[in-house]
C-alpha cells in the first residue's frame, strides 16, 4: 500500500484526493475527497492572467488541504493545474504560492496528459461490467477546456480543445459585467457555434462521429461538475449524493429537457435545484450544453457518469 494524495487545480475548482493505492490488486482505498470552487480562471480568456482575488482563493484552498495531507500522512503529493494555468502570462506566481504552502511544484500538465488521467480515472473500474466493458470514449467538460479520450484497454487517441463552463459563460454571456440571466437565443447560439467549432477540432484526432453507435459497442462516458450536476438533476436527488450519481446513466432526451430546462430558468430558480453548487449556478447551463452538444455530435443514446477522473488517475500515476 502507498499512501498519496493528488491534487486537481482546473479553471474553476480545485479538489483533492487522499487514497491508499496497491498496486498489485489495483485497489484504491478513497479516504478523503473534497472540491472547493475557486474560479482561478476568473477572466483570464479576457485578460490572459490570473486575477489576485481569484489566486487567494486557490492558496486558501491549498492551506485546507495541506492540512489534510499532513494529518492523514501521505507518502506522496501529486499537484497537476490544468486549463487556466497554462492560459496564465502570470503562472509563475501561482507556482510559487503553491509551492509555499504544500511543499510541491504544480505541474502544468498538457491537454493530453490531462486526457490519460482522466481516462485511466474514469475507466479503470468499469472494465468488469457486461455493459461497460469498453471501448470508451470519455469526455471530461471542466471550466476551461474539455478533453475527449477514446480508448480500450489504453488510450488510442486524445484531444484537449479550448471549451469549458466557465470560458464560455465568460465569452458569451457576460455584459457590461453581468451575466444574462436567463440567457437569449442570440447567445445561446454562439455558445453552441462555438462548441461545434471546437467538436469539428477535436474530431480530426478522435473518432467523435462514429465512437459511439451502439454497433461498435462504445460507452460513452462523462466526468465532471457540469455532468455530475445534470444527473443528479435527472435523478431527481433532494441533495448531492455521489454513490447514487456514479455510474448513473442518464438518457440524451432528459440531458436535452435539462439543458432546456436551465437555459431558461434564472439565477434564482437554479439556485433552488437541490444538487447545485453555489459555484455553478451561473455556469452549468453552458457545461450542460457542452454535453448535449457532445451527445448529438457522436450519436450517443445515454451517457455513462463517472465521478472517478483525473483525481484518480493521478493517484494511480503516483502509486
């Protein structure tokens, strides 16, 4: 057994895991894992650097869990900044903020190597079930960007293109400050041209048109707080419950009638879903979005949700 910790910084959270991973079962034992929504990506699609208010943010998240990490004593630290930081001109003084507080140097992993952690994260476990047997092709929507993995046993082709949440909530949706709630067609439909622009991207590396017709046996699978979130909708939860989110499959018609739903509805009333986090309010009706654009583009029926990912794909990496 190794004990280790692996921290996720993205564009619009931060998460840790702390786990027991042996190596010879390929068991990880989960003892903590937490999310805060810190925003690091707060403009930088507009500005190109990391906003002060938004650094504190991330280093007081990062005090958080390097108690944690102390206290359950993990071996080893892993610490990987995804979309924002590599956007970043001021990313060195992330660097050293995070080097301060938790003793280890984030990495600034490319959109590919966040793509093989999240697809050993999210696949790993699913290889034993008749119905998930693979191959798959996972898709992880996070604030800035989203990485599209296909792959059997190992990865044969991924691709990380510049659409997320919050980078698309930023670009379209945002005037004179304010975020248009809810949102008009005009709006909508760039944000969709957008996300069709970078589909057409993605696809000249994955296989997103034929990936998932039920004659080639793939498995479509979704990670990430703007999946998570639409199917905890779907399933009706009266509160966040992971156990029952993972490995849910929910249906391109209620990820439509969702997506349909928040496009539509106000602050206020997104604010009364009982699964949203406050962070995402103002966001997921982009992410959802994302993946139903995602779904129509492959032909997929329903989607796998994983809340395993890039977390665990790290711990693995560590272990």
């Amino acid at each position: 057994m190794t004990r280790v910790a692996a921290v996720d910084c993205g564009t619009n959270s931060i998460r840790l895991l702390v786990a027991d991973a042996d190596p010879a079962t390929g068991e990880l034992t989960e003892l903590d894992r937490r999310m805060k929504i810190v925003r690091l990506g707060q403009g930088v699609d507009r500005t190109g650097r990391l906003a002060p208010e938004a650094l504190e943010r991330t280093f007081a998240a990062c005090r958080e869990y390097a108690e944690v990490v102390r206290e359950l004593g993990a071996e080893h630290v892993r610490f990987v900044a995804t979309s924002a930081s590599r956007d970043a001109e001021n990313r060195a003084e992330f660097v050293r903020g995070v080097v301060e507080i938790l003793g280890v140097e984030p990495e600034v992993i490319t959109g590919d190597q966040e793509a093989e952690f999240s697809f050993t994260g999210a696949t790993k476990e699913l290889t034993g079930h008749d119905r998930m047997a693979g191959p798959y092709l996972v898709v992880d929507i996070g604030g800035g960007s989203t990485e599209f993995v296909e792959g059997g046993d190992g990865v044969r082709a991924a691709r990380s293109v510049d659409i997320g949440c919050v980078r698309l909530t930023e670009r379209h949706l945002v005037v004179d400050g304010r975020i248009s709630d809810p949102p008009t067609e005009d709006q909508i439909a760039a944000i969709r041209a957008d996300v069709e622009r970078a589909l057409d991207l993605a696809e000249r590396t994955v296989p997103l048109g034929r990936a998932c017709r039920p004659a080639d046996g793939h498995v479509l699978v979704g990670l990430a707080g703007s999946v998570t979130t639409v199917a905890g909708i779907a399933l009706g939860l009266k509160e966040y419950d992971p156990s029952a989110i993972h490995h849910s499959r929910i249906t391109l018609g209620q990820v439509r009638e969702i997506t349909g739903r928040l496009l539509g509805s106000s602050h206020a009333e997104r604010a009364e879903i009982p699964v949203m986090h406050p962070g995402r309010i103002d966001v997921i009706g982009a992410g959802a979005l994302i993946l139903l654009s995602i779904m129509e583009r492959t032909g997929a029926e329903e989607v796998v949700v994983s809340e395993h990912d890039i977390l665990d794909g790290l711990a693995w990496s560590i272990a």
